[in-house]
C-alpha cells in the first residue's frame, strides 16, 4: 500500500506543481501592478485547466482500478484502455528512473474479464519489473504486448532485465515467497495475482525462453 500511494504521489505531485508555479507567476505580476496581456492570461489558465484535468484522470483511473468507479463485474473491456489506466498511475514513477514504458496492443482490442482484477495483476507484474531494473546501469525499459494464439488472448509484459534465476522460478508462485529485503515485499503478489488469473479460467505465466524477463497473462478467448 505505501508503495503504490508513492506512485500514485509522484503522478499527482507533478501536475500541482504547475498549478502552484502558474498560479505564483499570475500572482506576483498583478501584485507588482504589471500588465498582463489577455492571450498570456489566457494561457496561463488553459494550462492551469488542462493541468487539473491531467489530476482528475489520474482519480478517476484510480477508482476504477481500486473497484470504486463500479465498474467490479465480468463483462467485455477494452484492453487498450485498461493499460492505459494503469500507465497513468506509473508514468511518474518510471520516469523519474529513466524507465521507458513501452505499449503494443491494439486500440480495439477486447477481452471479457473483470478489470479490477485484472488491472491489480497489471500493476503488480509492472511494479515487480520496476523494483527489478530501477538501479539497471543498463538502459531500462518495461513492455506490455498482446498476442492472439488460437483460442488464447496473451498480455505480456515484458522488462529489460535478464530473466530470473531457475531456482527462483520454483517458488515464486508460491504463497509469502520474495526475494525482496524485509520490508519492501509481502510474497503475495505473484501468487495472489495467479490466483486471479486461474478465476479468470486462464494463467500467470513466467516465459523462461525469453531472454529478457517475461510474464504472461493467458486468458481464453470466448467463442
């Protein structure tokens, strides 16, 4: 929860800044009697709107994804649009990193699902990929790409780092499993995230063929 309400602070952080530092500017010039020209108020306050919205995008997607924006059932989603909710969350974080995050999947592109859930397992993989390479001295990028196999719809999001240890694999799924020092992870997420997927009638899969690090999300594609 701390770490993603940093995420979330950074992604909000950002915007209010630019409101503060517009609304100074304004302020400061009427203080001191100077002419403001009406374009160059004009400007400053459609970037002062245009701002704001960026901040209620962010609440927004944030309810949807948290369950509160009542949108908690099964039904057809857009993928496309879920991805893009969770980038909105992360976009910050990973760019402060000097995190490339990287989108292929087709505007169009549909599945039936609950997306709640499926945007939890989405933060999660995203997030597992960030605490992975955020200190890479390596360029640093994080994917997340579909692909349709016959009767299976894969999402996959994919890093930069070099996969991870065979060992490692034997037990990640695993209940309260982490590689990560005290503190900075429960052992949860690759398994709770799997439990979510197998609800879904699909799987959380770890593609050790890759030669970066891999996971899948398969979901079966309905008749």
């Amino acid at each position: 929860l701390g770490q993603f309400a940093s995420g979330v602070a950074h992604e909000i952080n950002n915007p209010l800044f630019v409101i503060s530092g517009k609304a100074s500017r304004i302020l400061r010039k009427l203080e001191k009697g100077e002419a403001y020209s009406q374009d160059d108020l004009i400007k400053e306050l459609t970037d002062i709107k245009e701002t704001t919205k960026r901040i209620e995008d962010i609440v927004r997607n944030l309810k949807d994804i948290s369950g509160r924006g009542g949108n908690c059932e099964s039904k057809v989603q857009n993928v496309y649009q879920m991805v893009k909710k969770i980038v909105s969350l992360t976009h910050e974080r990973l760019r402060v990193h000097d995190i490339d995050l990287r989108i292929d999947v087709p505007e169009d592109l549909e599945l039936v699902c609950n997306s709640v859930q499926v945007s939890q397992v989405l933060m999660n993989l995203i997030n597992n990929s960030y605490q992975a390479i955020e200190k890479s001295p390596q360029d640093k990028w994080i994917q997340i790409s579909s692909d349709i196999k016959k009767d299976k719809l894969c999402l996959c999001v994919t890093d930069s780092g070099n996969g991870i240890n065979p060992d490692v694999q034997l037990e990640m799924m695993n209940p309260f499993f982490t590689t990560k020092e005290i503190g900075e992870g429960t052992g949860l997420g690759l398994s709770i995230s799997s439990t979510i997927m197998q609800n879904h009638n699909g799987r959380l899969i770890f593609d050790d063929k890759s030669p970066n690090t891999k996971f899948i999300m398969e979901f079966p594609l309905l008749a």
